[in-house]
C-alpha cells in the first residue's frame, strides 16, 4: 500500500471513529452523565441533548447524515407512510405527528396529509427547540399546522381527535414502561378507523446484521433491544388489544413500518 493510500485509510478511520464519539456524547453519554447529577428525575431526562440543543439540531439535521444513520432506508420508510395516509380518506379530519424527527419526514408528512384533505395536522414534542426546528421546515403549510409541547405518554388532547397518527422512531428512545404508554395514548387520541403509521427499528434476519445491529444497539441506544422481543410494538398493540396490524420490514428486517388501525 503506498503513503497516498495509507493515509487515506487512516483518514477514514479517524473520521469514523470521531463520528461514532461525537454521537456518543451527544446521545447515551450524555445520559450517563445526567444519570449521575440531579436532572434525571424529570420526564424529558431520556431526551437527548442532539434533540434539545437547537445548535446541535441545526448541526445534525442534515438529510445525508439522516439517511445514512438509517442505512439509506430513510426514504423508503417515510414514503410508505405517505402512500398510507394518502390513501386513507382524511377530508377534513385532524392527523398527528408525534415527535418531531430529523430530516424531511415532517413536511412529507404533513404535504401527504393536506393532500388526503386534513385539515389540520398537530405537531406534539416534548422539547421547545424540535417543534421550532420543525416550524422552520414548514413555511408554506404553517397555517395547517399546530405546534404543541406536549409529552407522547401523558397527552392533554381528549380521546378520539385525530384520525392518523404518525410516530417515527420515538419508541427505541423511550423507558420500556413508557413504550408501552406511549402506545396506549396513540390509540386513545385515534377514533374509531384510525390508522397509526409506526416506524422503528426491528430484529434483522442475517446473523451478521443482527450482531452489527446488536453493537450499535449496546453502545448508542440500549432502550432499543427490547424492540426485538419484549417491546416488540405489534406483540405491544396486539397485547393492548382493538388493532388490526400489519408490519412491513425493511432492509433484511432491519427496519419496520407497522400500520395499525383502530376497530
Ligand atoms: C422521534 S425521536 C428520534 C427520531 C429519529 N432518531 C430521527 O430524528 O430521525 C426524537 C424526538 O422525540 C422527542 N421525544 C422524546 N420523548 C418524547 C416524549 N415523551 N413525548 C414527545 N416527544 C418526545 C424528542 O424531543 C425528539 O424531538
């Protein structure tokens, strides 16, 4: 290998390697952190700072960053969501989007949701900054849209609001027990017909896969595992009981998009 290569390949790997720890810190290391001080006790203490610091939100939320992160399903993932709420009949109901997320799934969301006649679609985040980052992406439906600082497991809208629910992997993030919650508030806020559209991550079929996964899982986002047994969120909804479900996987079962709708 000539020097040329050789520091490409050590430029690579520096890159990588100072990647994965920024996002460490960023993300479970700051946990770890703010597990040992006073501030854990509250009900944004699982929020990464990545999601409540508007400079590192602005950083990150960068669509090729996004993509990659998702191993370049990102795409697919949102646009089965669209095609589902387009085909939903929506003329003049409300639809929900809860959590913000990075890259351009909010206002693909919401142009599919106008584009099925809601009239209304209301953005619930726990943290101030995601909904003003959200707002920024929204210029041309902000009209449309309600922005409300709301928590997923304990929301203040009454039962029956809204007939579609989007929920974009928030539920890896979250405590095992507020999975669970975070599920049942979905189905109190749908009426009757309602679908929600769930996109997570899911247990991959090639062992290779798996243990990559696993790594990831282990070092960066240790509430996800569980999604692949325990908290699995069909066998979730299926437990909860009045769903009818069905779950698309994607990219070898990495990934999945449950679609769940409300008898
Ligand atoms: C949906 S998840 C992560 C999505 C994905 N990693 C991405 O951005 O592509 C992150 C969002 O969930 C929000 N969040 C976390 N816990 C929440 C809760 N209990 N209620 C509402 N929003 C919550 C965070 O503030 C953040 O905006």
């Amino acid at each position: 290998m000539n020097t040329w290569m050789m520091n490409g390949v050590f430029a690579l790997f520096f890159f990588l390697v100072a990647t994965g720890l920024f996002f460490f810190v960023v993300t479970r290391g700051a946990l770890l952190v703010r597990g040992l001080s006073s501030g854990s006790g509250s009900e944004k203490s699982h929020v990464y700072p990545i999601y409540s610091n508007m400079r590192l939100i602005k950083l990150v939320d960068f669509q090729p960053i996004i993509s990659a992160i998702l191993l370049f399903q990102y795409h697919g993932l949102v646009s089965k969501i669209v095609s589902g709420l387009e085909r939903s009949d929506l003329k003049n109901k409300k639809v929900l989007i809860t959590s913000c997320a990075f890259g351009n799934v909010i206002p693909r969301v919401v142009q599919a949701a106008l584009n099925a006649g809601a009239e209304r679609v209301l953005i619930v985040d726990i943290i101030h900054n995601e909904l003003a980052h959200a707002r920024s992406k929204l210029g041309n439906f902000s009209g449309k849209v309600d922005f409300i600082e709301d928590n997923a497991t304990s929301m203040k809208q009454e039962d029956g609001v809204v007939d579609a629910n989007v929920i974009f992997f928030l539920l890896h993030e979250l405590p095992h027990h507020l999975k669970v919650q975070a599920l049942n508030e979905a189905g109190r806020l749908l009426a009757p017909g309602g679908k929600l559209f769930l996109a997570e991550f899911h247990r991959p079929e090639p062992r290779v896969l798996r243990a990559l996964s696993w790594t990831y899982f282990k070092v960066f986002e240790p509430l996800g595992l569980t999604l692949w047994n325990t908290h699995d969120p069909l066998i979730c909804l299926e437990n909860i009981g009045g769903w009818t479900c069905e779950r698309t996987t994607f990219f070898f079962g990495n990934f999945q998009i449950i679609t769940a709708t409300k008898r």
